[in-house]
C-alpha cells in the first residue's frame, strides 16, 4: 500500500498529505499507532515501525476559535473579523492530532459541538504550505 | 499516572538568601542586559549584608528568546559583563516559559553536587520591541512547529483548546475564567512591581474617565464583569478566551542568590531553604495523557512533593504558571489543590483570592505581574520568597505561621513544568 521507501518524517507526512493521504505510522514491535510519523516508536522505543494509512476519519475533541492570528493565516484573510476554528481531532483508529477544522462557523463557536464527525479534507491542500484540514461529515 | 516517581534528594541543602526583579512592564530603550542589572541591584541592596560579586562562582540565565525578540544570541555571557562577573561561569537556560524555573533547578543542583557554594540565578526577556503579531509567532515557536503551528494552532490558542476541552468535561464556564483575571488584578493592583499595578475595576473606570474628558459616548459598564463581558473592551484572542484571560507582553528580569546552607547565615538571618524540587516533560496537545490537564506538572508536582516529605494540603501559598486564566484553573488541579473539575468553583468561592484559605498567585500572577517568559519562573521564586520572610507588603498573606510555599512554572503548553517547594528556616 505504502511507498516504505520514504523516510519516517514530517516531509513525508506532508508530501502525503498533498497525495491525499493521511499516513502515520505503526509500530510491529508493539502494535501502537502514531499520527505523526517517526522512525522510533514512542511507547516501546523499537525502530521496527511501518508506514500505516489512516482512513481519516475521526472526532472533534476540542477546538478554538483564533481572532489574534499568526502571520501566515493573516495573508490568507483570517484575523479579528474573520476568525478561523482549529482542533485536536481523535482519529477513528485511536490516536489525535492537530488540524485545522474547516466548514464550521468560527465567528459562533458556542455552536460548534465537540464530538461530532469529522473527516479529512484533501481538496484545499496548499502545495506550497500543506496544512492537515478536517470538515464535517 | 504512568510513570512510578522515585524518590530523590539533594546532595546537601540549598537555601535563598537573597531576591531582586526589576519592574515588569513595557520600556523603550532598555535592552535584557539594563533590565538584568536592574534586578540584580535590587537584590543587592535587599539583601541583608550584601554579596560581593567577585564571590558569585557560577550562574544561570532563564531566557527563552532574545534570538528572536532583540536579535541578540548567546546572552548569558552578555549578562555576566555587565555585572562585572566575569571570568565566572554563566549559562543560558532555554525552556520556553519555564525557562527560569529550569535554571533554578540547575542552581540548585551545582550547589548540592558539591561544586559551588554561591550560584545566581535569574531570568530576562525583553518583548516589546516586537509588535503582537511578531511576539505571537515567537510565542508559538514554543509549539510543535511541524504539526501544531501548521494547523493553526497559537500559543493562546491551545490554551483555548484546553479551556474547551475543560468546559466540556466539567462545570468550567467563561466566568470562572474572567474572575481568576479579576482576582489576580487584584492582587497585582497591592505589588509595586507588577505591570499592571491596577485593579481590573480600577482600568474600567480609567477608560470611562477618559471618555467623559474627550466627550466621548460613555460606556455603561455596571461593574468589572459587565466590562469584560463587552467585546470593545475586552476582545475575543482564541475563543474561550479574551485579552483579558491572556498574561501581557512584558519586558522585565529577577534574580536570586542560592547558597549552600551552612553558609547561608553570613549573609541573612532569614534564608529560605529549597526543600523539594521536580520536573518533567510533557507532549503536545495532541498526543498529551488528557485534554484537561498537564501530566508534567503532576509529575514534577509529585517528584517534588516527595523530596520534601509533603503534600498539597501542606503548602500554604503558592505562585502558579497563569499565562492564561485557564492554566491557573489546571495548575490548582494538576498539583492537588482541587480535585479535577473543582478548580473553577474554588474560585467562584473566593478560596484562592489573598483572603481565601488556598491563596494562589498573590504577586498578581503572570496576568497582573506581567509575563516576561524567560524571568517569570524566578519571579514567581521571589513572590514565595516574600511571602515567607513576611516581606510581601500590602499583599502579605495574614497567616502569621506561614513557612511552606510552592512554585510552579510551565514552558510552552506543558511540554515543560518545574515545582520547586520552599520552606523558611
């Protein structure tokens, strides 16, 4: 399924990501799963990992709403009035990872339910600065 | 918790005999070193018979970001110029927020290896040379730069996360966070030093004063919660949270003078001994143990609990990492003040205000103090400090018995967290 050639790093993650895949990997020596690639299994410390392919799928666990915005998110319009939603997303398959949450009303974040279904968003993956999105099922 | 903590202790016991910071606030044309100075000589000059500098033999420097804020590396070295210390050894130590809290644990432990008797230990940073937009990126450099800082993820808006997070599980509401702001300006508006040395009533009633003198409309503001629930005036940052529940952009520097203990009586009468010391790391929001808390600072809560032989019913003042007026609702659990989900209702109840019987943050916090990241480990070191020896002013806490006073300092959003317990001799 996977290119096991590429490297266990953000590079990869990322040029997956423009793919249209959402690759972590999992570790054979003790079957847990990373969203984030790396070549050193954080629980068990063994290297023998492997490249798993997400389904993207998966939760809001908790979210914010960003008015005072960085600069990279300034250039794309965002700011005070114009608030974008970020979030821990809970992957069907167990672990979280950080995304942007999009197709939600950031301006009205009292309605934005924790816990509802997400699924990752591959469209709108800028080429030049991939970022991991999410929108509502 | 995962992790078994071991139990540890220090080579030989380490005492703070002396305390300095320079004033917290925003200062055109000072740099670290001016502010560094500052600190230092108002240690110098409280410190009952004074330290000759010659006979500092090493330091430690907290600072998280000089890099970016002032253009200016390796600051360490700067710092011991113009002290005049050289030829001394001095180290930069940079752990995000919790950069000075770390350097104090490296003070600490060079005296009880045996290797020093006389150690400084400060922190400096100077920010507001930068404008909000360029601080907010150096503030977020502190997060996972390849799978945060991508997602959109600031350093408040982490915090805002968590804060969801914790209004989801529990009772936590947004007035449970405005009134931790409110009573922290309280107690910054009894601390000269603090950057905002003001009530949040009294910035209220500054603002309608000055619209009445330019014959402005004039805000009707019932009291301080009417105010800070107006979005004029206090403007959403990272939804749950407003500028209001943010600490503020600061320049400013603190230090103290550890010494081994068995010498701490040639230089005061009232040192403050270092009776428990932790610290442990944690992982980003994504991959933490739990949305609501940071694990590092019960594990570094825990380690340092069990070298003094103590345990959170036991400390009787306590200065807590409030970069955000969420992180002082966690930081009471996290440590064990309050059980999970009843930091909010302990102050709704008044129990961490100066008069309450948990009195969290009594210097004004990071919120009213000010948030120098790099200094603000240390001085939240000084306030305990203080406190203990009955030097804490218009803010000093009534208990007459007071002798067990805890720091705790995170870096980033938990990817650090230093407790250091002290007791008065």
């Amino acid at each position: 399924m996977a290119d096991d050639s590429r490297a266990f790093n953000a590079a990869s993650f990322y040029e997956y990501l423009k793919e249209g895949q959402l690759m972590g990997v999992h570790c054979r020596a003790c079957d847990k799963l990373s969203a984030e690639p790396r070549s050193m299994c954080p629980s068990c410390h063994s290297r023998d990992v492997e490249w798993h392919r997400f389904s993207g799928q998966g939760q809001l666990g908790t979210f914010t709403c960003i008015s005072v915005v960085p600069d990279v998110m300034a250039r794309q319009g965002y700011g005070r009035n114009n608030p974008y939603c970020s979030g821990i997303v809970m992957l069907e398959e167990g672990p979280r990872i950080s995304a942007k949450i999009l197709g939600v009303d950031a301006a009205n974040p009292q309605d934005i339910p924790t816990g509802m279904a997400l699924a990752a968003d591959f469209d709108e993956v800028d080429p030049e600065a991939p970022a991991l999105a999410f929108r509502p099922v | 918790m995962a992790a078994t903590i071991k139990k540890r202790q220090l080579g030989r016991e380490v005492s703070i005999v002396g305390a300095g910071m320079s004033q917290f606030g925003a200062f055109k044309g000072k740099t670290s070193r001016d502010l560094f100075v500052e600190a230092f000589q108002d240690m110098n000059e409280h410190l009952d018979q004074g330290v000759d500098v010659e006979d500092i033999e090493c330091g430690y420097i907290g600072n998280y970001s000089s890099d970016l804020f002032e253009g200016q590396g390796h600051t360490a070295p700067i710092m011991a110029d113009w002290l005049g210390m050289t030829p001394a050894p001095v180290t930069r130590i940079e752990n995000a927020c919790a950069s000075s809290g770390s350097a104090m644990r490296e003070g600490i432990m060079a005296i009880a290896s045996g290797l020093y008797d006389i150690v400084l230990v400060g922190g400096v940073e100077k920010m507001t040379d930068l404008p909000t937009e360029g601080v907010t990126d150096v503030l977020a450099s502190a997060a996972d730069g390849l799978y945060e800082v991508p997602a959109g993820l600031t350093f408040p808006g982490i915090y805002g996360a968590l804060a969801k997070a914790h209004m989801d599980r529990f009772e936590t509401n947004l007035s449970h966070l405005l009134k931790v702001g409110i009573k922290n300006h309280n107690n910054g508006a009894l601390n000269p030093k603090a950057q905002f040395n003001t009530t949040i009533r009294g910035m209220m009633e500054r603002r309608i004063a000055r619209s009445e003198q330019r014959g402005e409309p004039v805000p009707d503001w019932k009291d301080e919660m009417d105010f800070l629930n107006d979005p004029s005036a206090n403007p959403w940052i990272a939804w749950p949270l407003r500028l209001y529940d943010c600490a503020p952009i600061t320049d400013g520097a603190a230090c103290v003078l550890l010494v081994a203990s068995e010498i701490a009586d040639s230089f005061t009468d009232k040192p403050v001994q270092v009776v428990g010391t932790g610290q442990a790391t944690g992982r980003p929001l994504h991959d933490a143990e739990e949305l609501t808390s940071l694990s590092a600072a019960k594990y570094a809560a825990a380690q340092a609990y069990q070298m003094a032989g103590i345990g959170p019913q036991d400390i009787q003042v306590a200065e807590v990492h409030d970069c955000f007026t969420i992180a002082e609702i966690i930081a009471t659990e996290d440590l064990g003040f309050f059980a999970p989900g009843e930091g909010p209702h302990a102050v709704d109840q008044g129990r961490t205000a100066l008069n309450g019987d948990r009195p969290i943050n009594t210097s004004g916090g990071l919120k009213a103090k000010g948030h120098p990241v790099g200094a603000s480990g240390v001085a939240q070191i000084i306030e305990v400090f203080h406190q203990l020896r009955g030097e804490a002013g218009d803010r000093q806490l009534p208990n007459s018995n007071l002798e067990v006073g805890l720091a705790h300092n995170v870096g980033g959003t938990g990817g650090t967290c230093v407790v250091n317990i002290l007791r008065r001799s």
